[in-house]
C-alpha cells in the first residue's frame, strides 16, 4: 500500500463507506410500520464489506 492516497481515490473509498452504513433509525417506523422492530441494517441499499468484495476503487 503507498504511503499517500490520492484525493481522488480517497474521495472515492470515503463514499463506498459511506454506503455500507446501517440505516438511520427512525427509518424502521417510517417503512415498516410503528410496532415492528428489525434492525436498520435490513434496508440499507449497499451490503458491501472490505473483507469480503474489493471496490474498483
């Protein structure tokens, strides 16, 4: 790995994490309905993790 990453990459790698984060929480009422309790982590659109799928980043 180089030591000085790019800003372009860098702005790039920053907005694939940002995609794998959870849901917000006041999300679950809004879609699912007040009574129900899944976790945020259920409808957020890109499931991706570092370990498992590499960015072409």
């Amino acid at each position: 790995m180089t030591r000085y990453i790019h800003p372009a990459k860098k702005a790039r790698l920053a907005k694939k994490g940002r995609q794998t984060r959870w849901a917000p929480f006041w999300t679950i009422p809004k879609v699912y309905g007040p009574s129900k309790r899944i976790h945020p982590g259920r409808h957020t659109s890109v499931k991706r993790s570092w370990r498992r799928q590499n960015t072409k980043a």
